[in-house]
C-alpha cells in the first residue's frame, strides 16, 4: 500500500488540461475553422490560434472557446486542449496592458494624463520647438509628436538596450508635430509612459505591471518578463519578404519593452478584454475610466482613445489594438457593449489582415448566434489565371501617380508607389480585388474599362510601358540597402523619385526637402525625417529614419562578383573531372541534339564568361567560349530574341548547356550561405540537360549591355528575379527580359534574374 501512495498522491496533484469550448458556439465553430483554414492556406500562413468569449447579457454566464490550425508546438504535447495555450509574442497589444495600467495609476491619483510628463520624468528632454509640452493623454493617444522609433533600443536593434536608456536617446530627437494636434504612431512613447510607471511606483516595469494589471486580472500566461516557462511555450513565427529571401525569425527584446513586449496567450488575451466590459467582475478601471480610453480627441484622424483604436462592427462600438512583430500578427479586438472579444494570433509576419478578418467573422457569428442564426458562406475572389494576369501586366499612369501590375505564379500583383503589395483577384462582378495577408478587407479595387484602361474608383490608368528615364545623379548615391540582415531598408528609385521599401513591406516615397533630407508623408513613418550620412570623403554610410540610423550595407561589386572557392578551383576541377554522375540523372532523359546558339542569328551577343577568368571563381573552366542547347529550347530562345527587337533590344548568353562536372565544381566551392545560387549535382542542372540559359539583354543601337538590379552571377540578393531596389529602369528591362523568354515556354529561377529554364 505504501507503494501506492505516491502514485495516488502524483494523481491527485495533476490536473487534467483546462478546456476552452462550450456548447454555445457549437453551431459556428466548423464554419469559423474552415473559414481560418481556408484564409491560413491561401496567405501561407503557418499557424493560426484564436479565442472567443461572450458575457450572456442577460444571465452574465461566461462563454469561452479557443482552437488552433496549422502549425504544431513541438515543445508541447499534441493535445489541441494544450496547443491553445502557445505562447506568443504580441508585439503592440503589449499598449493597451501599459496604458492599463497608467490608468490604474490616475485612478489612484499618481498620475494626471494632463500634467507635463516631466513632472514625473524631469530627463525627458526630446527637442520640442512647439512649446507645447508633452502629457500622457498625448502619448497613449499617440498624439506627442514622437518620432516613431528611437534612436535606441528601436524595433531593428538587435542589441537589447534598457527602458532607461532607450527612453533617455530620445532626447537625440525632435518632435515632428506640435503635441496634441495630429495622430503620430509612436512605439518609444509608450516606452516614456512604461518608464513613468516605474518612476511613479518605484518598481522595474515588468514587476509594476504584474502588480497593476496581470495578478488582479489572473492573467497568469501573460508577462513582459522574460519567464522560462513562457518562452519555452512559444509559437515558431515566420518571416517572409516580396523577393523570396529567406529571413530568420529575430528573437532579441526592444528597448521600448512596455510597447512591444508582452508575451501571452490567445485565452489570457480574451480574459484581459473581459475586463473592459461594463458589468465585468473581475476588473481593474472602474467602468468610467475604462470608458475613458474610447473617447476620440476633437479632430481625431487616427481613431485613435487611449491606447485603444476606435471604430464600429456593423454599427456596435469596437475597440481594438494590433501586434505585428517578427513572426508574429495578433488581433485583440472586442465588442464592449455587446460583451463579446476575440483574439487572434497568425504566426507570420505582417499579416494583420487575416488576423482582423478572422476576428471580425468571430464577433459576426456570436452576434448572429445569439439571433438563432449563422452567417452565409463566404464568397472569395478568383485567382486569373497566367493568360489573364500576363495581358494585364504592365505600367498603369493616372491621377497623378502609377502603378505596376505583375503576372506571378498565374496570379495579379499590384505594385503601388506608397503602400503594401497586392494580389488582385477577381471578384463577382469583374472587378480586380486586393486579396492576399496583406490586403484582406482593403478597399483596393480596379475596373477594367472597354479602351483597356483600369479605373481605381477615382482616376483612370492607362498602360504605358516605355522605358523610364535613367536615374538622377543625385538618387544614384543613395541607391542601395540599409541595415542588418533581419530587417534590410531599401532605397531605389521610382519614375525619378526616391522610394523606400521599409519593414520589408511597406513602400513609402518621402518628400525631398534638400540634398540627402527627406520626410515621409503618410503611411507607417508619417512626419519623420529620412536623412542620410556621409564619411569623410563624402559617401553615402548610413540611413536615418525618425530615430533610427541604419548602416549602409555593402553595395553592387564594381565588375565582376567574386566568391572565394572553399578549395582551390584547379583542384576542384581534377577532383569533379574523375567523378561520373549519378545514374539516376542519366535515367528517362531527352536524347541530346545539341544545337550551337552562335550560327542562329547574327545579332545574338555572346560573353561566356566561364570560357574566361571573368566570372564568380575568377578562373578560366571551359575551354572554349560555345554556348548550346537542346534544339526545342535554342528554337525558343531565338523566338523570344527576335520578338525583343521591337523593343530595340536582344539578348546576350552567358551560359547554356554546362557539363556536369563543372556543376560539381561550382557545387563544391560554394560556401554553405551561397550554396542556393549553384545547383546541386546530386540532383543535376537543367543546364546539364541542355534547356537552361543564363543571359540578358543588350541595346540593339550601341551594342551595349543593359544595366539590371545585379550583375551576373551576383551571389546576393540583388540578383533575386523580383528584387524591388534599383531604378524602374533596370526593373523595366529586367521585366521585359523576363516576360520576353516566359512568352516562349521558359520560367525564371526564383534566385537569379538570368537563369531561364525550358
């Protein structure tokens, strides 16, 4: 019996996992997951978590359910009643925590939102030529003025600076906007309100807010503390970018804590949102001051209370914060009035959309459960097709600007000046819709016109596809990238304007004010400054947007790109000679009928670079310059040739059937990060087969070779087919190269502007 004991003792302490479901929102449920699979694998969206809660208006009885697709938690068990309990990052939720607990704060008479914060942060001394001074209601409302990141401890710092000292490089900054007058995002002005909490209470941050809103509201899953426990419960998020460059997902913390770094749960999140309901039991605010937070300033523009962002679901009052950080888009959003909340956490990176959209099903569906009713299916739009999407593509100038649209993988895509990329589908009546993680719920819509215009709801587009002018001098130095590997800003040029891609996916076209100084207009960087630093010989070497300073990284090689081999090349080339291929790549092949390129057309240029010592290895590999392939696709190749003489250009070979020890060659002196540029030999090469070129474009008039984003055979990202930096006249011709060879059957490598496929 004693032996029992234990054993007894262990299963009386264990407790089964806690369930979240409820037979209330049994008549949704299946609807609402498939409606989240459906949108989690048309965005490529890994996981999606997702919590909904209703308070019985009538009886006060508490409904909760939460769920997950997708992506597992390998570090928990299989079982979906602990899988809803992933932790995650929440990124700008972590807001409304914070400014919770100021409130809590004003309540007790600690804080005055209305008092200069220097009352009780002497040091906060940002340059302010306004002489307005800065209060809290400022800087919860995101109305102070300050820039959007700081100069330290911002969203792209790696190095993990402290709240005090990334509150204190602030005063290396200035307000952009007279406090109080207009909507001004700020992530390191909530990290002022975070450091206010700390001086008030005399307490580090992460420990005043347990005290002021996690232990009251047992939101036991939920910590802006680093705990063990947490972290090892926490979701893989993703990032992504519009060229396909492959991004680890960043994991260091940001200065600016009290803004950005909760980590929680989708249940403690929909818990938190309890609280702000009027007849709610367990709560922090008293329902005044909680109501407080939702009332617009005069003149607001932002939608934005205290923290929270303001709006109306089918006429119900909704309030609602976002979080997108690396890897992580989350939704807290909730029905006050009607005591309904959701939360919802996608585990990809800037998907905010899919996020609300889900959400916002959710808050529909209890309403239209609680009428004994469900939602009608949702009708989505379709994909074109490669036919319809290739006889849209093209350059589309109207109502003062432009846009382009790509034919990608048999889908539409928009790309605009300012703002984020979309795929375009279409819709019942014709229209073309935004519909993608980015763009779900937009109201980018085009109509096709009878002339081929496209009509945006404002002003008509016509195609215009000539060449843009070449860039001006003065671009031409800031042109290139910015920054760490985790989070690149890139600087190009657009129809003669500067643009930027920032956060990999916000394009944004700041306003010149003099040489090398610019401000963004609206979008994610409103009112700050771009401003760009020089060295003592007067290079370009750094970016600084708002507060932050990004490094230049290095640039385009000068000539040719050379990769240092991990063996000597002659070495190499004995060992890859004495060496068969598999038989396997020998096995079901087209026999081959080689045909030499160079007898097929006079005006095809030829530079085998592998023929010489101009190439990656900067050794000579082949022993003669002959570029050949197999006979269909050297046909094809010359049908894309000829076609591009209306265009006044025509292409120049580089390289075409290689053998495949030379495969191997380049295989084995590729270092592990470069490898993704050479192909496998194991695996074998469509140049091994003959129906693989690698070429470009020359101008039929002066012979000359037209410039692209990259050179050939540049091992960095530049040389990707939809790199979006450069000048739209290297983009132009890049495109016009690739649409050219797509026409006759080929298909671009995903990381080589040059390499074509048959």
């Amino acid at each position: 019996m004693r032996r029992l004991l234990p054993l007894l003792a262990l299963a009386a302490c264990a407790s089964p996992p806690p369930r979240f479901d409820t037979p209330r929102f049994a008549s949704f449920q299946a609807d609402l997951l498939a409606y989240t699979e459906r949108l989690r694998d048309d965005m490529a969206v890994p996981g999606v978590w997702l919590a909904v809660l209703e308070v019985d208006p009538e009886t006060g009885a508490e409904h909760l359910w939460a769920s997950h697709v997708g992506q597992p938690v390998n570090s928990l068990p299989a079982r979906a009643a602990r899988e809803v309990l992933a932790t995650h990052r929440v990124a700008s939720i972590s807001k409304l925590f914070t400014d919770t607990a100021a409130m809590v704060l004003v309540e007790q008479g600690k804080l005055d939102l209305d008092a200069d914060v220097r009352t009780y942060l002497p040091q906060f001394a940002p340059k302010n030529p306004f002489g307005t001074p800065v209060t809290l209601r400022h800087l919860m409302g995101h109305r102070a003025g300050v820039v959007r990141e700081s100069p330290v401890g911002h969203y792209f710092d790696p190095d993990g600076p402290s709240l005090a000292a990334t509150v204190a490089s602030l005063n290396d900054t200035a307000l952009v906007a007279q406090p109080g007058t207009r909507f001004k995002y700020s992530n390191p002005g909530i990290g002022v309100v975070g450091r206010i909490i700390e001086q008030v209470t005399r307490t580090p941050f992460e420990r005043a807010m347990r005290q002021l809103v996690l232990d009251p509201l047992r939101l036991d899953d939920s910590d802006f503390a680093e705990r063990a426990e947490l972290v090892e419960r926490q979701a893989h998020g993703v990032m992504w970018t519009y060229d396909g460059r492959r991004i680890p997902t960043p994991e260091f913390r940001f200065g600016y804590v009290p803004a950005a770094e909760l980590r929680s749960t989708v249940v403690d999140l929909v818990r938190f949102a309890r609280s702000w309901f009027p007849d709610a039991k367990r709560r922090v605010l008293r329902p005044d001051t909680q109501a407080s937070m939702w009332q617009l300033p005069a003149g607001d523009h932002g939608h934005c209370g205290l923290g929270f962002f303001v709006g109306a679901l089918d006429g119900h009052l909704r309030v609602s914060h976002g979080g997108a950080v690396y890897g992580f888009a989350s939704t807290l959003t909730a029905l006050p009035e009607q005591r309904v909340a959701c939360a919802v956490v996608c585990t990809k990176d800037c998907v905010n959309r899919v996020s609300s959209a889900i959400a916002n099903r959710a808050m529909r569906s209890v309403l239209a459960n609680r009428r004994g009713k469900t939602l009608a299916p949702v009708r989505l739009p379709k994909q074109l097709g490669a036919s319809a999407a290739r006889a849209l593509q093209g350059h589309y100038v109207g109502g003062g600007g432009w846009f382009d649209l790509l034919e990608r993988d048999g889908e539409l895509v928009y790309v605009p000046r300012v703002g984020v990329r979309s795929r375009m589908r279409r819709a019942d009546d014709g229209s073309l819709v935004a519909w993608d993680a980015l763009s779900i719920g937009r109201s980018r819509r085009l109509t096709i016109l009878p002339n081929g215009a496209l009509h945006d709801g404002k002003s008509e587009f016509a195609r215009d596809d000539a060449p843009p002018p070449a860039a001006p001098a003065e671009l031409g130095e800031l042109i290139g990238e910015y920054g760490w590997d985790h989070n690149v800003l890139v600087v190009y040029e657009d129809h003669q304007r500067l643009g930027v891609l920032i956060e990999w996916v916000e394009h944004a076209m700041p306003v010149r004010e003099a040489k090398d100084r610019y401000r963004f207009a609206a979008g994610m960087y409103t009112a700050d400054r771009l401003l760009f630093e020089r060295d003592a010989k007067g290079r370009v070497c750094a970016a600084v947007v708002g507060g932050a300073r990004f490094p230049r990284r290095g640039g385009p090689t000068a000539g040719t790109f050379r990769m240092p081999a991990v063996k000597p090349v002659p070495d190499l080339v004995a060992a890859a000679r004495r060496q068969a291929p598999p038989a396997v790549l020998l096995q079901g092949n087209r026999p081959h009928e080689l045909v030499d390129l160079r007898p097929l057309d006079p005006t095809l240029q030829f530079e085998i670079r592998y023929a010489t010592t101009d190439n990656f290895l900067g050794a000579k590999v082949y022993a003669q310059p002959i570029a050949k392939m197999q006979r269909p696709a050297a046909e094809a190749l010359l049908r894309a040739h000829r076609g591009l003489a209306a265009h006044g250009v025509g292409l120049k070979v580089f390289d075409a059937y290689r053998p495949w020890w030379v495969t191997k060659v380049f295989w084995d002196a590729a270092p592990r990060h470069l490898k993704l540029f050479v192909a496998d030999p194991m695996r074998g090469s469509r140049h091994n087969r003959g129906c693989a070129v690698d070429l470009t474009l020359y101008d039929r008039a002066s012979g000359a070779e037209i410039p692209m984003p990259s050179g050939y055979d540049e091992f960095t990202a530049r040389a990707y087919p939809d790199y979006p930096g450069g000048t739209s006249r290297q983009r132009h011709y890049r495109e016009l190269l690739r649409r050219a060879m797509q026409a006759e059957g080929f298909t671009v490598y995903e990381h080589e502007w040059w390499h074509f496929d048959f």
